[in-house]
C-alpha cells in the first residue's frame, strides 16, 4: 500500500506541474521513476515509452499505468492513474469557468506567447535523449527519416506506420533466427568434455582413485 501511495503522489505532482501534454512530462517522469524512485532502469524506460506511445489512449494515462502496474501491480497501475489524470481534470474544469471572460487580456495572452516555447524544450529535451538511447546509427537512421516522410509528407497514418514496424521487425526477427539455424550455430552441450569451464563434468570418486593409483 505504501508503494500505491508514492506512486500516486509522484505522479500528481508530475500532472500538476506538467505543461503541453504527455511528451512534455517525459523529462518529469523519468527524473522521478528512473533518477530518484529507481522503479524502472534507464532501459526499460525507453522501451516503456515506445510501447505507451503505440497504444491507444492519453499518453499520459498509458505511461501512468504501466509505471504503477510494473511497480505495485494492479493497485499501483490505479493510484498512478488517479495521479496522472486528477490535477488534468481539476485546472480544466478552473479554466473552462474563467477563460472565456479573461483569454483577450493582454496579461494572459503574454504568459501563454511565453509557455510556448518551454513546452517545446520539454517535447524536444526528451526527445533527443530517447534517440540516444535507441542507439540510432548512420545505418539505422533510415528509419525515422522513412517514418517522418511518410507521416508528414505522404499523410500516412501513424497506425499504419507502427503495423509495418512490427511486421517489419517479426519479419526481421525470422531471417536472423533462420540464418543462424542454417549456419548450424548451436548452443554449446553443457554435458560435453571441452576445456570451457562450463563444459567440465565432475569426475567420480572411482575415476579419482583409478588416477591416484601408481
């Protein structure tokens, strides 16, 4: 229940202080999962993230739930999404009451002509950070460029752009499986005599004593 409790405190100080949506929590959420709570490692993270990203619904609400069903199973994934979407929920419902009388003040449109720009550093900070550590080479760079040009300038679907990635991958996935099987690459007997310490089979007490005799 305490793991419940933490995981629903972080994530409510993560949704009142976020601005710009779920990519601009990304930096939040991994300083206070990854740096100071230490629930998921770095790695795992980043795979989180492209999991909750292809799945339908709030990003934010999809992060929340895996966070707090990784951490404190099924009461975690609920205190984590009562977290997330209850300080979402409450400035909404303030600023539908009073935005329309004080959105043509030139105060307000000042403060949000001056948010604009920190919640793109908060989209683009994590952003870079999740191309690292994806590991994207001179090689591999192929494919976000192919994914952005067919997203942005051909008007693809994103959903069909995540479907050819996983079928690409599974297809990918069963050529190196069946390169590897016909180069007959198999993996070494533990049972057989080889000089590898794991290959050692402990001899019997009468093999010790047929080698200690003269």
């Amino acid at each position: 229940m305490k793991k419940a409790f933490e995981l629903f405190f972080s994530f409510f100080k993560i949704g009142a202080f976020t601005l710009g949506g779920g990519y601009a929590m990304l930096s939040m959420v991994e300083k206070a999962v990854v740096d100071q709570k230490k629930w998921i490692p770095n790695d795992e993270f980043w795979d989180m993230i492209a999991v909750v990203q292809s799945l339908p619904g709030v990003f934010a609400v999809n992060t929340a739930l895996y966070v707090g069903h990784r951490v404190a199973g099924t009461k975690g994934a609920f205190a984590a999404m009562l977290g997330a979407i209850i300080p979402s929920i409450t400035i909404i419902l303030l600023l539908a009451t009073v935005f329309r009388e004080y959105r043509d003040q030139p105060v307000v449109e000042r403060i949000f002509k001056g948010i604009r720009p920190c919640v793109v550093a908060l989209i683009l900070a994590p952003s870079l950070r999740m191309i690292k550590s994806a590991k994207v080479t001179w090689k591999t760079a192929i494919i976000p460029i192919a994914t952005v040009f067919l997203i942005w300038w051909c008007k693809t679907s994103p959903a069909y752009v995540i479907l050819a990635a996983i079928a690409g991958s599974l297809i990918y996935a069963l050529i190196i499986r069946r390169k590897t099987r016909d180069a007959g690459v198999n993996p070494p007997d533990p049972l057989s005599r080889g000089s590898g310490p794991a290959s050692r089979v402990p001899k019997s007490r009468s093999q010790k004593e047929e080698e200690a005799k003269p």
